[in-house]
C-alpha cells in the first residue's frame, strides 16, 4: 500500500518536523478563509446579505418603514392683542387629526379637524397681559406631530388716550387756506381717523393732519383704536374765519 510520507499509523508520532509542516498548512488554509470572506464583503455584498438573511429569524419580517407624522398645525389670522379675556382661534393641521391647545403651559382645548384640514378653538381663556399658546396634532395611531409656532397674544383693556396739542375747544382758527391743523398725540399705537379721514401716526406716537375746512364752527372728531380693538374718542368745536 503506497502512503505518503505525512501518512501515520495510530500507533506512530508526529516528528517535530511533521507537526511544523502541519502547523504551517493549517495556518494557510485558515488565513485564506479570513481572506476570502473578507473580500466576499466587498466583491458580492448583496449576494453574502441574502445568504445569511436566508438564515434569519427575520427573514420573513416586512423591513421597517418610518411612520410619517401628521403636519404641524398653522394658526391663520391669530390677533396680536385683544381686549377680551377669551379669543376664537382658526388653522390648518393634517385632515382627521386630533389638535390640542396649550396656554401659558397647560393643555385648555381639544378639537378635531374635518376633512379640510381646518380647526377651530372658540372662546379660549386668556389672562391679563401676555399670553404664549402653541398646537400639536396627533394621528389616530397616536403619531404626534411637532410644536406649532409659539403665538404671543396680550389681553389689553386700557383704553388709548387721545390729546390734541394744538386747539383748544371753542378756539378760532383765522388763515386763508380754509384749512385747519390739528396736531395731537396718543400714548400707544392705534389707527387713528380724524373727521372719517384716515390718519397716519408718527413713530413717537404723535400725528399732524391739515383738514379742509368752510368759514364758520367746525367739529374735529378724532377716533383712535389699539391692536386690541380699544377707543377712545376725543371731540372739540371751533371757528374757522377765512381771514388773516
């Protein structure tokens, strides 16, 4: 029977140069091993996926798919001051979401939005001074969205107050021009009408308006109205003399 010369009986021992030259093979067959994997990563990285997914206790699992979120909920036309203590909100979030109102901190109002996506919060409670709400929706699995922009919205019940500084009632008036100048101030802004004629206010609060005029008495009515939707309305009557 013809062996080779590393063949041995199971009564025979390895020489110390036979167990080297094992050693050695052994060694080579396992650093190719490592070697083949490795470059099987990079050569065919599908092909060794799906290799070892077939082996998975997963494999038949569907993979996973990031839940969408509902859209942040818009507030349209929010008012900046009011001189209630009680305000109707309106916006915009993702249709069939449910939408929750926080003021000053707390949770105040829920609601629903229809198919249009619109949603309405009426009479939400207000205090003095300001006011900081936010909205958040979320979906019927429970998905919530992100925070709506913050809304800063003042509770403002001080009436403006309205001084004309250059006439005094019962005054009279004498130019040519028939017209007459009535200079005043009011101490915060508003929209300010004089006569019905639209008035513009100046950056320190104060206005300057020429308004026309006929020889005899003439009422100056000036209306000033905040952002809360306060006014104030200040009357005088003069005599206008077209003369110098």
């Amino acid at each position: 029977m013809n062996t080779s010369k590393m063949s041995l009986l199971p009564h025979q021992k390895l020489s110390e140069k036979d167990l080297r030259i094992r050693l050695r093979l052994i060694s080579w067959a396992i650093l190719g091993i490592i070697i083949f994997s490795i470059s099987s990563l990079f050569l065919f990285p599908t092909q060794v996926g799906s290799f070892f997914g077939f082996f998975s206790k997963h494999r038949n699992e569907k993979p996973y798919q990031p839940t969408a979120k509902p859209s942040t909920p818009v507030f349209e036309n929010a008012p900046e001051s009011v001189k209630d203590t009680k305000v109707t909100l309106n916006g915009r979030a993702t249709p069939g979401t449910t939408v929750k109102l926080f003021v000053n901190g707390p949770e105040r109002a829920t609601t629903t939005t229809g198919s249009d996506g619109i949603f309405t919060f009426v009479d939400v409670p207000l205090i003095l001074g300001k006011n900081l709400l936010f909205a958040k929706s979320s979906d019927n699995r429970g998905v919530g969205s992100d925070t709506s922009e913050f809304l800063s919205i003042t509770v403002d019940k001080d009436l403006p107050k309205v001084e004309i500084t250059n006439l005094k009632d019962g005054a009279t008036v004498k130019n040519l021009n028939k017209r007459i100048e009535v200079i005043g101030t009011v101490n915060e802004k508003a929209n300010i009408t004089i006569n019905d004629k639209y008035v513009i206010q100046k950056s320190d609060f104060s206005f300057d308006y020429w308004l026309g005029v006929e020889e005899g008495s003439v009422k100056i009515k000036v209306i000033a109205t905040d952002p809360a939707g306060n006014k104030t309305e200040k009357e005088i009557a003069v005599t206008y003399s077209k003369s110098n």
